[in-house]
C-alpha cells in the first residue's frame, strides 16, 4: 500500500513576511546579546517577558490541509487515531511556556531574574557605605546613643526596602531607568551627609528638616518609576489600578514626609515629628504587600525577594566582620600583648558572625514557599535585620572592652601595690610614691588629651598637701585612679556622651562611672539582640518551612526557649553576680556556644 503525500504549497503574505523578518531581526538580537554583543541602550525598556498587541484575540485560521486517520470508529476517539502533522485541533493540548493568551490580557507577564541584577547589586554598595559611615561616626555610649543608632538604621532599611520591592518586580535596563537609579543614589549621598549629624534628643533643625526632604524625594522617584510601569501595561485589563495605587502611595507617602519638614524648628530641638517617618515607612510597606497579595500584577511570585533579603543579611553579618577587624586594630594599636582571655573573646566573635550565617542560610528555603508567606517572610526581616545589626555591634565593642578591663586591671594592680608596700609616714612622700606610679602607667599608656596631665598633676599636688591618711586624702587618690582610667577608656575610643555645655570640666569620679555604665548597656543589648536574633530566625524558619516534622517542631519550640533565656541573662547587668561576669572573658564564649548548640541541634538526628 503506497501513499503519494505532497507537500502543502504555503501562501505568503505581506503581513506574514514583516513579522517574520521582524521576529528574526529580533532573535537576532536577542542572540548578539547571549553571546557577548554590546547591548543597544533604549530610553525605554518595557518590564514585560511578553509584549501585547492592543487587537482582540483573533480566531485560529483554518488550516489549508486537514488529513487524519478514522475518528470515532469502533468506539476510538480521535486521540487515538493516526498522527497528523498538519492538525491543529490538538494544539490546546499542549503546555505552552508562559501565560494563556486569555490571560495575559488580564494580566501581563514579566521578566523575572533568578538573581540579583548588577544595578541591583551597586545600590547595595550604597547602603554598605552608609551603614558603615554610620557606625563609624556613632559611637554607642548611652541608651540615647543606642536609639539613634537603631532609629536611623530603620531609615535607612525601609529606604532600601521600597527600592528593592521594586526592582525584585519591574526592574530594566535603560536610560530612564539609569536615571531613576542614579536619583535613588543621590538620595543614598542625602544620607550619608545628614547622618553623622543625626541625634534626636537634641535635634539640628537643618539636619532634621534635610532628611525630611531628602525622603520625600526619594518616594517622589520611586513613584514616578511605577508610572512608567503603569505606562508599560496600558493595554492590559485588570492592570492600570494596582500600579497607579503603588505610585499614589508612594506620592502620598512623600507628602507626609514632606509635611514633617515643618515639624522641626530651632526652637523645639526635641520634636517628635520624626516619629512620623517610621510609622510612614511601616504603613508604605504594609501598602507595598498587601497590594501585591491582591492584584497577581504587583505579585512577588518567581521573583527573587528572597534572594534580595538574603543578600542584605550577608551585607549585616560583612559589617560585623568589618567591626571586628576595626577592634582588632584598635588593640594592636594601644597594646601588643595578647593574652589567652583575648584570644579566646576574639575567637567567640567570629564564631558568633560565623554561626549565625551557617544557620540562617541552613534553614534558608530555596525553594518558593507561596508569594504571602515569603511576603511575610521578607517584612519579618526588618526586626531580624535590626537585632543582628545590634548584635554584630555589640560583639565588636565587647573586643575592646575585653583588653580595656586587662589594662585597667594592671594598672589597678600597681596602684594597690604602692600603697601596700608604701612604709612613709608623711603626705609628701605618699605623693612621691603615687606619682612614680603614674609617671610609668603614663609611659605605658600615653593620654591623648593635656588636660589629662594636668588634672593628675593637681590630685597628686592635693594628695601631697592633705593630711596623713585622712579621708580627703583617700579620696584625692580615688580621683587620681579615676584620671588615670579615664585616659584609658580614651586611648581606646571609649568615650561618654559629651555634654553639650562648652565650658563644663567633666569630673573624672562622674566620667568613670559613665564609662562603667557603657559595660553595662553594651553586656545589655548584646544578649538582648543575641535572643532576639535567634528567636526571629527560627520564627524566618517556621514560615519557610512548608511540612513540618515532629522533629522539626520539636526544634523550633526548643530553639525559641533557648533565645529566650539567652536574651533574659541581659537581666543579670544590675546585679553584682552579672556586672562581674560583664567585666569577665565569658560573654561571647557564653553567646558562641548558645549558637554552637543551636546549629548541633539542628542537624542531630535524635529529633
């Protein structure tokens, strides 16, 4: 049986020979662009994967030539008669990549990344340098220090979470799109210049009023790049209210901060308008995600958000590091000796940054977990983000603070020795012993400060001219100790908050015990942050987690105890047992092991 099959004689068109000359011109492009070409740079460049036509959906044309086996006979259906080649009517059948053609004139469909983009990436530089100048210029040496250290991290956090909620969605490469970035990095420059000037107990009208417009610029931009989203997806149904609500938020959000700039003024230095911008930022992204789990357009389904909050996670714990290697060369540059309890808070420290970074990245899901749970997911690492960035400053504080406590106990140690082994009977040569004793700690730890020299000048001149071992005389040689510490603290960046009365001459009594109350806040919100930050990982986890096992939520309850009394021993700091382990070498060995355990614990297979 021989069967003569001719080859269908095609027509063609001269609509048909456009679109095939421009769907070649375009793969052809396309190809210039995978294999290394320079890539052609638009004004414009639309964030769809697919464009639409503004037509209706046309019919399928008939085909010319309709050939099939028997259909219908003997009880067969036509799936399982004779292949045809030529047949359409199976073409339904077949998965198609991307969206329906139904569909995507609802909703359009665009590109997405498996990674971050380079420009991505170069805006992180942004936050880096930022973040890093911050923590440079604001040294934590009171709770009101500590405030504006976390108040303006906040800033700065829901800055470059609006921005990346975009990008993670819409982002493109053009010249408008170049320009919008370069705008959000001339917001990025606004920071860094109003940041070391940033304390709102005692506001800089001018620095406060910046700021305000420095964010309202910033959500201005990041409107206007929705509208050219919105522009992009004109012709899609279902499409044009979600975008024009996310720009209208963000142009209603700019006007608040707008208004704010009228909240400061010289003669109210403590205003509370700036608490305004936290609860804008807060209101923006609850906005942002809600809108996003509403209309499937602002959807963060197959983006990377939660590569994006990962890396910011890395850039927190690279800042950790950075602080470490700063306290490192703040030892080596006042002393060159390191002892075995330094060595080991050194080692507890990268331990810490070092562990904390295996487990969160352990329990990293890298599979989707459902757009609103990772929506969830994302917004919880703003108080996650909060507590590491506190941790990792405490852990690096804690460095310095190990070999200040060494120093000063030294130098104790020869006072002490002095006045044992002093055999004099009279205030002069009490005096002459004290000043032996100072002119060598003096040798040793150079005060940076004249003052210095001249306030221990005066307490030994007090002490030479004081009765023979009466109290003012004791007391003259607790002053001349608390000179001498006071030095040190300064030598290695150890400062209290400097008041802002020009004249005032600090009592060394007073600035000792600030320092002392330093220790204190610092052993305070390391294990506040350390409990916090464990406990919020394993809430990251829970919510990642799409089947739990028994063991799974066996380690989750049990992991959340364990920062719970982590972040309870922070309770201990106003009690004597809690400000000597403070001052001991077991506080990041204490926070080291905690995590050690935590990371054993999650791969033990007992559970």
């Amino acid at each position: 049986m021989s069967s003569d099959y001719r080859t269908p004689k095609k027509t063609l068109s001269t609509s048909s020979s456009t679109t095939s000359l421009s769907s070649l011109a375009k793969e052809k492009t396309n190809h210039d662009e995978e294999t290394g070409g320079q890539r052609k740079l638009k004004l414009f460049e639309s964030p769809l994967a697919h464009e639409r036509a503004t037509a209706p959906v046309s019919e399928k044309p008939e085909p010319s030539i309709s050939i099939s086996g028997p259909i219908g006979v003997g009880g067969h259906s036509r799936h399982s008669s004779i292949g045809n080649i030529y047949d359409q009517r199976d073409d339904e059948d077949v998965p198609s990549k991307g969206k329906s053609d139904a569909i995507m004139r609802d909703t359009p469909e665009f590109r997405r990344y498996e990674e971050a983009t380079n420009i991505e990436l170069f805006y992180d530089l942004f936050f880096v340098a930022n973040l890093t100048t911050f923590t440079d210029v604001h040294e934590i040496n009171g709770s009101e220090a500590l405030k504006a250290y976390a108040g303006f991290f906040c800033i700065l956090w829901f800055l470059w979470c609006q921005v990346s909620l975009f990008d993670v969605r819409f982002v493109t490469d053009s010249i408008l799109e170049r320009l919008g970035k370069a705008c959000q990095f001339g917001v990025m420059i606004g920071l860094a210049v109003v940041g070391p000037n940033f304390d709102a107990t005692v506001q800089d009208t001018a620095t406060f009023r910046s700021l305000a417009l420095i964010l309202m610029f910033s959500r201005i931009i990041l409107g206007l790049q929705y509208l050219t989203v919105l522009w992009a997806v004109w012709n899609y149904k279902n499409s044009k209210l979600p975008l024009a609500l996310a720009a209208t938020s963000s142009f209603v959000a700019a006007f608040v901060y707008f208004g704010t700039f009228f909240g400061f003024t010289p003669s109210n230095p403590t205003s509370k308008a700036f608490v305004v911008w936290y609860i804008t930022a807060i209101v923006e992204t609850i906005v942002s995600v809600s809108l996003s789990a509403k209309w499937e357009v602002l959807s963060f389904r197959s983006t990377h958000l939660v590569q994006r909050m990962s890396l910011l996670t890395l850039i927190i714990l690279g800042e950790g590091i950075i602080g470490i290697a700063k306290s490192i060369s703040t030892v080596v540059a006042n002393e060159t000796t390191w002892t075995a309890p330094l060595t080991l808070t050194t080692l507890a420290a990268v331990v810490i940054i070092y562990f904390i970074y295996m487990i969160y990245f352990d329990w990293l899901n890298r599979n989707k977990f459902g757009s609103v749970r990772e929506e969830i997911w994302a917004f919880l690492h703003f108080p996650f983000h909060l507590a590491l960035i506190v941790l990792v400053e405490a852990v690096a504080q804690f460095i310095v603070w190990r070999k200040v406590v060494e120093v000063l106990r030294a130098v104790n140690k020869k006072y002490i020795a002095a006045l044992v082994n002093f055999t004099g009977t009279t205030s002069l040569q009490l005096a002459q012993s004290l000043t032996n004793v100072t002119n060598e700690a003096f040798t040793e730890h150079a005060p940076k400060l004249t003052r210095t020299y001249e306030d221990a000048q005066q307490q030994i001149y007090n002490i030479g001219n004081s009765t023979f071992n009466s109290t003012s005389q004791m007391m003259d040689i607790t002053t001349l100790f608390s000179v001498l510490q006071d030095s040190i603290f300064g030598n290695f960046g150890i400062e209290p908050k400097k008041s802002k009365t020009v004249d005032t001459v600090p009592d060394p009594l007073e600035e000792r015990k600030e320092n002392l109350e330093i220790l204190k806040l610092i052993y305070i919100y390391f294990f506040i942050a350390a409990g916090l930050t464990l406990i919020l990982m394993n809430i990251l986890n829970f919510i990642s987690l799409q089947q739990k096992t028994r063991g799974d939520r066996l380690r989750i309850v049990i992991n959340g105890v364990v920062g719970i009394i982590l972040a309870s021993l922070a309770s201990l700091a106003n009690t004597n047992t809690g400000f000597e382990f403070a001052q001991s070498a077991w506080v990041l060995p204490t926070g080291a092991i905690t995590f050690v355990s935590v990371m054993a614990l999650n791969f033990t297979k007992l559970l």
